[in-house]
C-alpha cells in the first residue's frame, strides 16, 4: 500500500476549447501502454485523474512526471497533467476507487499457453473493484479498456463485480466496455481523433456518463450489446493482420516475377469503392463468379512459379468451400425433406452460373438425395446464351428441370428453405408462402428474421 495519497489539487482554467466542459474524477488501473496514454490524455481534457498500479517504479516515474512507456507526446502530457495537478498515482486500490466515479481497466490480457486470452490480470482488477465498491455508498462506474472475448462482461465480469461487492448492476454501479483503437507511435493523436468511440452497454443504458467524458472528443458515439463491442475490437485487429498478410504474401509474388510491389499497391489502395472500403465486409455464404475464384487461383500459379510458400493465399479457396459444406451440414441436420433453394446464380441480379456457389450447394443436396427446388428470376435457363448456356449444358443439365418461376411454387412442397438471394420484387410474395418452414437465410434478410411461424437460421447471425 502507498504510505501517503495526496488529494487533487484545483485545476487552472481550462484554455484549450477542447477541454471537457463535464469534469469527471477518473480511476485507471494499469499504468501500461494503454492506461498510461488514457490517462494522460483525459487529464489534459480537464478530467482529475488517478493512475492506479501495482509496480513501484511505474507509480514513482508517474509521480515525478515522467511516463513509464515511450510515446510521443505522451511524456508532455503526463508532466503537464502531474503539474497542474490533473494527475496523479497510487497503488491503493480502496482510495483510488473511493475518490473517483468512473474506473477504467486498462491491464494487459496476453495469450495462454493454448492460445486463449489470458484474464488473470483483468480478474486481479476486478476483483479489488469489486471489494472497494463494498465500502463506497455513492453509484460507480466501471470501464473495461483492455481487449477481452465476447461475452466477458456478461458471463465474467458483472457476476464477478456483484459477487465481490455484494451491489447490483445497473441499481449500484454500472458498467461499461470501451475498447480502445490506439496505434503505438500515434497514439495521442488517435486518441483525440478516433474513427468512432464504441461502448457497450446494457439494454436500454444510453451510456450518458461516458458521453459526457468524451464530449471534447469529436466522433460517432457508437452504443451497442456488449458482445458486439467485445468482438469489434478483435474483428479490427485481425483484420488489421490480415491485410498485412496479403501485402505481405502478395508482394512476395509479385517481386519474383520483377514487380515492384510498392507502386502496384499504391494503384490499388487509390481505389475506394472496392478495395479499400466497406464493399464485401458483410458476413454472408460464400463467394464465387468468373473473378474472385479464378484469379486466386491464377495468383497462387505465379506464386508455384517462383517456389513462393504464400500459405495465407492459399488457405483462401479451401476456406471459402467451407462455408458451402458448413451450410450443407446445418441443412442435414433437419433430415433428408424436401428443399427449396432461392438464388442460384453467383449473387443477386445477374444470371451468371459461373463458380456459383449455390450451385456447388445444389449439387452437394443432390447428390446426397434431396428433393430440390430452385428459384432465380434472373437464371431463366430457356433464354441463357453464350458462356451460361456452355456452362449449363456441361456441368449442370439437370439444374434445368429443378427449377420454378414462381416463389410459391417452390415452397409449396418443401419444408426447409433455403434463402441464398432474392429479389426486393420476390420478398413480400416469399414472406407470404411462409408458414412452418425452417429457413436458412444466408443473406441476412430482415424480413425474415422477424417473420413469425418459421424457424428461422442465419448463417453468421
């Protein structure tokens, strides 16, 4: 335990116009990379801060003004913040919680031995949370900063907080998750300037008071469930590493065959329709047509060329054949009734049969003996020509007597449905023909995932 704690003294007048116009006295717990930025930056907002740790040499560094991480700009702040007397640190856990309202976790959660998330750190804290809040009457608040798995504040962190403090959620104290987006090396920058500030929050909980501490802070407030807040910061990191893998593996291929990789990245960063955008990142069933499938595949030929390894590359088709054999199994679960499969052309609105997708799910049913069904107002075999009519007639001559060219019709006699695309013009009429069926939505539909009477599945949600 300390030997002294002092109180904050009175702040100066704020000068700067993004000083937080709420004053709030914030707890962070783990003076590391992340606490360290977090608490020198909300300190230079105005807010009083308490760094809360349990190394003496962070709490000694932090008390004399000096950062205990390297980060630019930071060292600055943490002097600036410990003058003015905005800042300051402890390793008293009671004294930090009772002279705050609002507790950020901000401990580090490493990887275990099997590759999980390592919470003992985050226990550690919570847990000495939890025992302080006994003694505080006054309603508190707690933040997780660290990045924890989905489901941590509900399944862990809240029964762990009531079982040590004896209070309630959401009556006693509140809690929040607000994971943060820091790059090392640009983190005071990021920030004051992040691409949003997400919180998860219970049903109902508008998350006012981490509103008002990040006022001065100008970005979306995004409030969400916590599961979805938890995922998002891992959904941002792994992906993240997997674009460093492709411009890593791919401009290993394009090196062995003479091609300076950088200039061709920089071509393909300027387009921001496609390639760096929100296109494709939709969680949905697989991916096919005449490009993607095709030029992965000719990409890992270039790769065989040189003796390139490109191993993240060359998971990619196999992964996307996955996703045709996991909806097939969820199919088979149900039994061997009759099936109804809307869409069969690659995607929606073209009639294009090449390395659809659905047909390698058709076929997978068929060739397991299910009675099928297929609907696509685009595919309308009779008036296909060129490459689809090659393409039919080759691979799929079948495919033609299972099709329909009405919603209602191939529902009529089937039980499972299985909705791969749909027109806005078939939705309603599909809605309609529903009744009792079970419904596999591999489109992410909102109609039907609130239709009534049917026993609806998506493939991601």
């Amino acid at each position: 335990m300390c030997d002294f704690f002092w109180p904050f003294r009175d702040p100066p007048e704020p000068t700067d116009a993004k000083v937080c116009l709420i004053q709030m006295k914030i707890s962070i717990f783990g003076a590391g990379y992340v606490g360290v930025v977090s608490s020198g930056c909300l300190a230079a907002l105005g807010h009083e801060v308490i760094a809360v740790d349990v190394a003496p040499e962070k709490i000694a560094m932090l008390r004399r003004g000096q950062s205990p991480i390297v980060e630019a700009e930071i060292n600055e702040l943490v002097a600036s913040g410990v003058q003015d007397g905005r800042l300051v640190a402890t390793d008293d856990v009671e004294e930090a919680v009772a002279r705050t309202d609002v507790s950020f976790i901000s401990v580090g959660t490493p990887s275990a031995p099997n590759g999980s998330v390592s919470m003992t750190a985050v226990d550690n804290v919570v847990s000495a949370i939890g025992r302080a809040l006994k003694g505080k009457a006054a309603r508190h608040t707690v933040v997780m900063r660290s990045t924890v798995p989905p489901g941590t504040a509900e399944d862990r962190v809240i029964p762990m907080l009531e079982r040590e403090s004896g209070r309630r959620h959401g009556v006693d104290f509140a809690y929040y998750s607000n994971p943060e987006f820091l790059r090392e090396g640009s983190s005071v920058r990021d920030f004051h300037a992040p691409p949003f500030t997400l919180i998860g929050a219970a049903p109902g909980d508008d998350a006012a008071v981490l509103r008002n501490l990040y006022a001065a802070i100008e970005a979306p407030v995004h409030v969400a469930p916590y599961r979805v807040v938890e995922s998002a910061k891992y959904l941002s990191n792994a992906y993240h590493a997997v674009k460093l893998a492709f411009a890593n593996e791919a401009g290993q291929i394009l090196a062995a065959h003479g091609v300076d990789a950088r200039e061709a990245f920089r071509i393909f960063r300027e387009d921001r329709v496609l390639n760096i955008s929100s296109a494709y990142l939709r969680p949905g069933f697989a991916f096919g047509g005449s490009c993607l499938p095709k030029d992965i595949r000719s990409l890992l030929a270039l790769a065989n060329d040189k003796d390139v390894a490109a191993p993240f590359l060359r998971h990619v088709l196999p992964s996307n054949q996955d996703i045709v054999e996991r909806t097939y199994g969820m199919i088979a679960r149900h039994g061997r009734q009759k099936v109804a499969l809307l869409g069969l052309a690659f995607k929606q609105g073209t009639d294009d049969l090449r390395e659809s997708p659905f047909v390698v799910l058709a076929e997978k049913l068929l060739g397991k003996g299910y009675d099928l069904r297929i609907f696509d107002r685009s595919v309308q075999v009779a008036r296909l020509v060129g490459s689809n009519r090659v393409y039919i007639d080759r691979e799929i001559p079948h495919i033609e007597r299972l099709m329909v060219d009405d919603v209602a019709v191939a529902l009529a006699e089937s039980r499972i449905v299985v909705v791969g695309h749909v027109g806005a013009e078939d939705r309603a009429p599909l809605c309609k023909s529903l009744s009792d069926h079970i419904v596999f939505d591999l489109a992410g539909i909102d109609e039907l995932a609130a239709q009534s009477g049917i026993v609806y599945q998506g493939i991601c949600w």
